[in-house]
C-alpha cells in the first residue's frame, strides 16, 4: 500500500513537472511569435514565461485551489432557492430575466 502510494505521488510530480515546462514552452512560443510582431516587443526566455504563467495565476486566477468554488456558489443558491415560496422563486427568476436576458425560453416583454 505505501509503495503505490509512493508510486502515485512520484507519478503526479512527474507529470506536474511535464505540465510546468510545456506550458512555460507554450507561453514563450507564443509570446516570441505574436508579440514583436503585433505590439513592437521583445522576445522572452522559458524563465520569464514562467514568470508570466505564474503572474497570470495570481492576477486572474486568484490564489485558491481546486474547483470547489463553483460547486459552492451553486450549492448555496440550491439553499436559497429551496427555502422560498414558489412566489418568491418565480419573483427571483424574473429579476434575473430581466436583467440577463431569458434562459431559452421568449425574452420578456419591455413596458413603453
């Protein structure tokens, strides 16, 4: 049992590791072919794609882990929705609808 569990963690290390340095060879290809040419930039080295892939996690990314937050968000409105009246549920729903357009079915009518 220790041994596979040893095996699995050296196996995700591994696999991290090729993951790091493909995306970091990616960016930088990337980078060193559309940006002198569109924006007048210079070319990077394979460091400083890191750098900007981390950069990027941190800026857009935030600094939370996993997926769980998108779970989270839709479990706490399941709450939500189950604790209101079928009025309120059908009041909630055509607040969204009026301001993010309808979920396929006919857009509401706008009062003149």
């Amino acid at each position: 049992m220790i041994k596979n569990r040893a095996a699995r963690v050296a196996t995700m290390v591994v696999l991290a590791t090729l993951v790091m340095v493909l995306l970091g060879m990616v960016v930088m290809s990337l980078w060193n072919w559309l940006m002198p040419a569109l924006f007048g930039l210079r070319t990077i080295g394979y460091w400083q794609a890191i750098g900007i892939l981390i950069l990027s996690k941190l800026l857009f990314g935030g600094l939370r882990g996993g997926r769980g937050g998108h779970m989270r968000w839709r479990n706490r409105m399941r709450e939500r929705m189950e604790g209101m009246t079928p009025e309120e549920r059908e009041k909630f729903r055509e607040g969204l609808r009026g301001r993010c357009g309808s979920f396929g079915g006919t857009a509401p009518e706008t009062k003149a």
